[in-house]
C-alpha cells in the first residue's frame, strides 16, 4: 500500500467521455490526513501501477498545498 492514501472504495459505471459511452471505474481514496477524492478511471487505465500513478500524482500536490 502506498505511504499516506488508501483506496477506501471502487464501482463500475459509464460515462460520456469525448461524445463516446465510456466504462468506468470510480476509485474513492482517503489519505492519512482525512482528505478524499474520488477518480474516475477509464477502465483501459484501471490497473494498479496506473491507479497508483494517478492517485500518487495527485498526493504528491495535494500535500504540497497543505503544507501552504
């Protein structure tokens, strides 16, 4: 498990991505400060080295303006 988020809770939908019907995947995460987002994850990028990627990315910023 990544230091600092957690994925707390993911389900299947579909939405309208570039006038197309994409299948989705929402990733519900919380870090260890309380904060949670949600990511909605086109399933051709629902795997975990990329979820990991995504979700890390937006830690990474999310603690930089935190600390402000």
């Amino acid at each position: 498990m990544p230091d600092g988020w957690r994925v707390v809770n993911q389900r299947a939908t579909e939405d309208l991505v570039s006038g197309r019907w994409t299948d989705l995947m929402v990733v519900s995460v919380v870090t260890d400060d309380g904060t949670t987002k949600d990511f909605r994850i086109p399933d051709a990028n629902y795997t975990p080295d990329k979820v990991a990627a995504i979700v890390g990315e937006w830690f990474e910023r999310q603690q930089m303006v935190s600390g402000l």
